[in-house]
C-alpha cells in the first residue's frame, strides 16, 4: 500500500512539476517578445490563452489583415500564438 502510494504522489509531482515549468516559460517568452509584438503595426495587446488544450501567446489586433499574418509568426520559442481580432483597445477613466 505504502508503495504504490509513494508512486501515485511521485507521478502526480512530476506532472504537477512539467506543468507548472511550462505555465514559467510561456511567461518568460511572452516577456521577451512583448515588445516586438507590440510594435507590429496594428497590435494592441499580448496575453496568455489556452489553444486546444495547450498554453499559448495570443497576439489581440485591430483587424486581421494579410501583412499581420505575415509579420506573426506562427510559434515562438516551441508556444503556438494565435492572433485574436479584439477592434481598438480604448482605456476608460473610473
């Protein structure tokens, strides 16, 4: 009994652990490719998401337009982006 719980908590923290290391780097990514993304013409904001089933860096844009497609590209650093339309972000006073 006492081994086959010591293997369900090894395998749960090894699990626990990829997920947690992979949740660190797509922030660290993202981080080091913000800026760049955020000089794209057209883009408004960077994120976080999920994309069927995996973490993923959404890229929000204006329009999506042929050059953006372009100039995005379709993985960075092993993280699929996925570019989401969200129109113009506009900051709102309280």
């Amino acid at each position: 009994m006492n081994r086959v719980f010591t293997l369900v908590l090894i395998v749960f923290g090894i699990g626990y652990g990829c997920l947690m290391s992979s949740s660190e780097d797509i922030v660290m990514v993202k981080e080091r490719h913000e800026a760049w993304l955020m000089s794209l013409a057209g883009v408004v904001g960077t994120g976080i998401g999920d994309c069927e089933g995996s973490p993923c860096i959404k890229v929000y844009v204006e329009e999506r337009t042929p050059e953006l497609e372009r100039q995005v590209p379709k993985q960075l650093e092993g993280f699929d982006l996925d570019i989401e339309v969200t129109g113009p972000i506009e900051l709102h006073s309280p």
